[in-house]
C-alpha cells in the first residue's frame, strides 16, 4: 500500500459516485494490494420470451418436473442447455 485512503461522508450516492468517479487507485494501492474474489450467490441476468409448444410437451415435462420435484421452467431451461452444450 503506497498511502492510506480517507473516505469522505458522501451526503448521497450521486456525490459518492462521482468522488468514485474520479480517483486513482493506484495513487493508493499496488497490484500487489488486491486480492481475488468471487461472488457465488449472482445469478445471471435472464430474460423472460415466449415460445409456443405442443400442449401435449408441456404436459409431459410438467409431470417430468413434478416428477423430480423441481419447477418445469426450470427444467426446460436445463433441457435447453443440455441440448446446446452436448
């Protein structure tokens, strides 16, 4: 670490993004300072679309879900993803 930081109180988070905004880290920190981490809990940003199945489909991967006790959305999109990545 080359110097210490002083954070200011931010009145709102504007004013803090904009101090954010405008530092150098590197004034204050080495490459050595940072150290890697990881964030388990994000789920990735997913958008909702529309498709048009057999009723019959549907119905079968409803049991199926009901079946292993999971949501059929949810199955369905592990079957998309099986399909693509096989």
């Amino acid at each position: 670490m080359k110097k210490p930081l002083k954070l200011p109180k931010f009145k709102n988070e504007d004013e803090e993004r904009g101090f954010w905004a405008k530092i150098d880290l590197s004034k204050y920190y080495e490459p050595s300072d940072m150290e890697k981490v990881s964030f388990p809990n994000l789920k990735p940003t997913s958008r909702s679309i529309s498709i048009r199945i057999p009723e019959y489909l549907l119905n079968r991967v409803k049991e199926k879900a009901n079946e292993i006790n999971v949501p059929y959305q949810s199955l369905i999109k592990d079957y998309i993803k099986r399909g693509i990545l096989s």
